[in-house]
C-alpha cells in the first residue's frame, strides 16, 4: 500500500512510519522539517507555503493527517490558540482540496483528540455531542475540515486521540524523572478521569481503521479509562516506589494557566467504534502497558 503520513515527525507519526515500513508499505513521510525516518521517503511541505506537492495525495491509498501545532508547549495567549487551531485547520483543507481533484480519492485518516467531548464523568462514545471548551471547539472544527473529503468521495475516519502512553514522547516521559525522584502523585484532586492509550495500539488501530471498512469517528482510547489517582498508583508501581505527594490544582493553575486543564480535566471515553470495529487491542491494562513502556526507555 502507498502512505502518506502528515505530521510524521511528531510522536504518532514516527512510530507510524517506523510500522508502515515493517509491513513493507511505501510511505511519503511529510513534515515542516523535511525529518528523516527510516524507510520513509522524506517530503517537506507547510500548508501556509501552497498546496501539497504534486503526486503526494493522488498517488495515496491512505492520508493519514496528524499535522498540528503542540496543545502541550507554552501557555495558551491567544496568538497560540490562534495557531493551534490554525495550523490543524489549514493543513487539512489543503489536503481535502488536493483530495477533490483526485481521479481515485484516497483513505482520509484524520487526526483528533477525545478533547471534541469536553471534560466531565460521563462516559462518552463516538455518539457523544461536542463540548463547548476551547479543546472541544477545536476538534470540531478540524472534524468538521476533514469530513468534507467525504463529499469528494473518500472514506474518512477521525481518530480521536486520547492520552498516548510511548516512551520517546507524549505526557509520560515528563512524569518519569520527577516520580523517580518522588515529587509526584495525583494531580488536583486525581479524580478526573484519564483516557489512556498504549503507542502500539495508537498505530494498530490507524493501520486497522484505514485498512478495513470504519469509517467516522473512532476514539483511540483503551477500553479501561481510570481515574488520575488510579493513574499514579500505577505508574507508581511500574516504578517500584508509591506516589502520594499530590500536586495541588492551585499550583498548577499558577504555572501553567488555562492550560492546566489538560491535567486537572479530563474525558471517560470508551472505544466502542474500535471494538465493534473488530480490533483487538495489544495492551488493555494500564499496568502492563505502563510496565511495557518503561521497559523501551533508552
């Protein structure tokens, strides 16, 4: 099969690259940077600079989008919210414009977060409405940008991301040194709910979504949500030592402004597209998958 990877060399993307090569599929790793992957041919494209290269939607079986500015680096100004939602929105109107004149339009798989249902204890499903937060108000309109491809006669899959578990990026690796170190342990009142996911089941279940017939959203999500004080025991255990210090909401509030709700907030999201879907998931337990990812360190 012939990929072609948006955003390959932020986390999702290398580990995708990196798989799609194992299978021996072609893949056209696209980014700002023009970053090397193995086994990858390398692209260089910003959507702010024109449209895509020539040949590198039409010549796809599969775009997979994952282009977009980091929610995670700097406080949220309103100059950066303006570019978090921008460059999601500009690189996929790009990618669905070049989509349009395509004789056979290819498999859009489409980036998104679990963000899209605001935050709350409910459980929420890909049946779920859009909450009203500035997380939510951004997946919907990077949704909204994709599913257009739809009318160009492509299948289209949204993969909302939840809390990706890898060893090399993501939340994880900046809690490891500090839990080491035992200055940490629940956030806010830990009972926020964490919608986690292992970095193998995040590439499994794109490679499953654009190789089957899904289509929608689908949340990217392992099938046991916990709670974040359940979510620092176990990381605690996988460590070897408890992590009870608690890190006050105030203070996080403090240091990091609105963005504090990506840790004090959180989304109950269960992956029923993906299991209806027939896809098995590698590392359901949050224990076992923390211990497999720690195990990669290094």
């Amino acid at each position: 099969m012939n990929w072609t990877v948006v955003g390959a060399s932020g986390l999702i993307g290398r580990h995708l690259c990196r798989a799609l090569a194992d299978r021996g599929d072609s893949v056209a790793a696209v980014s700002r940077g023009g970053a090397s992957l193995p086994g990858a041919r390398v692209v260089r494209w910003d959507a702010a600079s024109g449209p895509p290269p020539e040949g590198l939607v039409g010549d796809a079986d599969v775009v997979v989008n994952l282009a977009g500015a980091s929610i995670g680096e700097g406080r949220w100004s309103d100059a950066r919210k303006a570019t978090i939602v921008s460059s999601r929105v500009e690189t996929t109107t790009a990618l669905v414009e070049a989509i349009a004149a395509c004789e056979r339009p290819p498999v859009l798989v489409n980036a998104s977060a679990v963000g899209y249902y605001g935050t709350g204890d409910a459980t929420v499903t890909e049946q779920s409405p859009a909450g009203d937060d500035f997380l939510a108000r951004t997946c919907a309109a990077w949704e909204r940008a994709a599913t257009a491809a739809a009318s160009h006669g492509s299948r289209v899959v949204i993969t909302r991301f939840g809390v990706v578990l890898a060893p090399d990026g993501g939340a994880l690796p900046r809690q490891i040194t500090p839990a080491r170190l035992g200055l940490a342990g629940p956030m806010g009142g830990g009972r926020q709910w964490v919608s986690w996911v292992h970095i193998d089941d995040v590439v499994g279940l794109i490679v499953h979504a654009a190789t089957s017939a899904m289509e929608g959203p689908v949340n990217v999500t392992a099938p046991e949500p916990v709670r974040q004080a359940a979510f620092a025991k176990a990381l605690g255990r996988a460590l070897g030592r408890p992590l009870q210090l608690r890190v006050p909401a105030i203070a996080l509030r403090l240091a990091l402004g609105e963005m504090s709700m990506l840790v004090l907030r959180g989304q109950r999201a269960v992956p029923d597209a993906a299991l209806a879907g027939g896809y098995a998931f590698a590392h359901p337990d949050l224990d076992e998958a923390l211990a497999d990812v720690l195990g990669r360190e290094g």
